[in-house]
C-alpha cells in the first residue's frame, strides 16, 4: 500500500566539464524520466550532473528536493557558491559535504549515479553499504567503470545494483526493484 512517490536521489559531478559533450542531455532525461515515471527527484542541492538532472524533472513538471551542505541559504550561496535553481525546497543539513552525502542516500529509495568524481564515489559506497537500489548510468566517462572495479574489488555481492545506457530504461528497472523491495518488505511485517 504506497501512501509516499518513490524518491530517487540523483548523484554526479557539480562540474562536468570531463564528463563530454553527451552529460548534460543525459542527466536531464535522467529527471525527466524520474518525474515521468511517478517518482520525485532528490539532488545534494549543487550545480553540474545534479542539477541538469533536477531542471529535466521540473520540465517534465516534477517535485525537485535539494539537501545542502550548508547551514542556511546565505552559506548555500555565498559560502559554497552553489545554486538553488530547479529546487522546490532545500534543506540546508550544516554537515558539509560527507555528512550532506549520507543524509541524501538515506533520504533516497534508490540511487542514481552519472558521470562524477570522489564525492560521487562516496555517495555510491554509502548506498553500496545500505544494499539499496543503485543505478549507474553508463556514458562516455570513466565513473562507471570505476564503480566496476571496486565493486570486482570489494569482494562482496550485492544484488542491487544495474548498469544502464538508457535513462528510461534505468529508471523502469530501478523502480521495479524499490516496489519489489517494499513488497516484500510488507509481506514480513504480516508474518
């Protein structure tokens, strides 16, 4: 019984210049497709693959929520120079950016992860850790082959995780995955 919009948090690199000519189409319809699809859209609150991705789910008319690092919306701007464009509400945590990056997994159904860099990588370990449902778009950069080698390197399973060139398809499969998790999960609280 879904009372709540499945919440996908979308992570990736606030500056995308290594990331090629294909990143900024890409994380638009990345949210875009969030917002088609029924679920809502959560980003750190930064600029690059984040908040493409938080203005391609406000144009396919979707609720766009931003955690930030910073402590109010003065710091947000001055402090962090970070935008608040595409953003129907913020958060501002005060935690910086690692404490910010676990409360934006936790916040989440399921992750997103585009074309990005160590904080990206560190969003992806937290929701690695938390075994949650975890999408890794796959595009002409190297993240997604970063994520390959420590998840070869880990040691350790984890089912739920899916490689995908296409953000529609992506964004199907990881929802099935959070509605077959919640199912489940109901199904445990009857026993």
């Amino acid at each position: 019984m879904k009372s709540q919009k499945i919440t996908i948090s979308v992570s990736g690199a606030a500056e995308v210049a290594h990331c090629g000519p294909s990143v900024i189409p890409l994380a638009k319809e990345i949210g875009r497709e969030i917002a088609r699809q029924g679920a809502q859209i959560v980003t750190g609150a930064t600029s690059g693959f984040p908040m493409y991705a938080a203005e391609g789910a406000k144009e396919a008319g979707g609720f766009s929520f931003g955690l930030s690092p910073a402590g109010s919306k003065k710091e947000h701007i001055e402090v962090y120079r970070l935008p608040l464009k595409a953003l129907d509400a913020v958060v501002y945590t005060g935690f910086g950016f690692p404490g910010r990056d676990l409360m934006l997994v936790r916040s989440s159904d399921a992750v997103v992860i585009g074309c990005g860099r160590i904080g990206t990588i560190h969003e992806f370990t937290v929701a690695w850790e938390a075994n949650m449902p975890l999408g890794v778009l796959e595009g002409e950069w190297a993240t997604d082959e970063v994520i390959r080698n420590i998840i070869k390197e880990g040691n350790r399973e984890n089912p739920n995780v899916i490689f995908e060139k296409d953000p529609k398809v992506l964004i199907e499969k990881l929802i099935a995955m959070v509605n077959k998790r919640e199912e489940s999960n109901e199904l445990n609280i009857r026993l």
